[in-house]
C-alpha cells in the first residue's frame, strides 16, 4: 500500500504545504490513518481517494493551526483567458511564473487545481476527496481557473512594464 501510493500523496501534500518536511510528516500520517481506519472505508469508492481524503484533511488542519500558504509546482493549464504570450515562453519561466501567480491563489483554489490537474482526479474524485457538491467543486474549478489567469495576467503585465 505504501509503496503503491507514497508518491502520489507525497505529491499532493507538497503541493499543499510548502515544506518538504511537513509533506513527508503528513504523508506518514495519512498512511497510518489510513490502517487506522480500514473499516471506514467504502469498498465501492477507489482507495487512492480514500487515501487523498485523509491527507487532504490532514494537511488543511495543519495548514489552518500553522496558517501557512500553499503552492503548487507544476499545472498544465490552457486558458484562453490567459495571456497568449504565456505559452511561448520557455517551460522554465512558465514555472516560475505559474508558482508566483498560483502563491497568491487561496488554498482552496490551489488544492482543487492540484487535484485536478496534477493529479488528474476526476471531478467524481475530487468530490470523494474534498466532500464538497459537484455544483461546488465545478464552481471552485471554474473559479480557480479565473484566478490564476487573472493573477498570471497581472505578472506578465508586470514583467513587461519592468523590460522598459
């Protein structure tokens, strides 16, 4: 079991917390809830979203009693309202620019983000993950894309004025 999914909840606790430490304390943390737990789970629902649900809750409440930001590294998003010029920059600067829009996310729209694309959850599975509304997980999804565009946006805006 941990073998199968370390990276994986690894990955989304990083992308929730900024610390590598932290990440690797909840993806303990996850696993051992996870046994702890095994009669809890609903064998008609995917384990991995068992899994995402515990370290998803794990690392809002230590997000929440460390009121820390959140990050997420690398999203693969095509907006058209996004400035076009954002997809002929070089893969390295998409990133640093994408890190900098998406730290001025809140952590909601980070995590729905990560979920999605990231770890390609589906909307089912978010929703298994986040215990939130279909209704409510499109509207987080369509509204957290709104924002990055805005923020990146903004960020180019910023970058080209500092060319002059």
């Amino acid at each position: 079991m941990v073998e199968k999914y370390s990276e994986k909840i690894f990955a989304l606790a990083i992308s929730l917390l900024k610390n590598k430490e932290d990440a690797e304390e909840i993806t303990q943390n996850t696993f051992l809830k996870a046994y702890q737990s095994l009669d809890k789970f609903r064998e008609d629902a995917k384990f991995s979203s068992f899994l995402y649900r515990i370290c998803y809750n794990e690392s809002i409440n230590q997000i929440r009693s460390r009121k820390m930001t959140l990050d997420i590294d690398n999203v693969a998003i095509k907006d058209t309202q996004i400035n076009d010029g954002f997809f002929h920059i070089q893969k390295k600067e998409q990133k640093k620019y994408l890190t900098l829009a998406l730290d001025k996310l809140n952590p909601e729209y980070r995590m729905v983000l990560t979920l999605f694309y990231l770890e390609e959850q589906s909307l089912n599975e978010i929703i298994e993950i986040t215990a939130w509304s279909l209704s409510n997980t499109k509207v987080k999804l369509h509204r957290a894309r709104l924002a990055l565009a805005k923020e990146i946006n903004k960020i180019l805006k910023n970058e080209a004025r500092n060319l002059y």
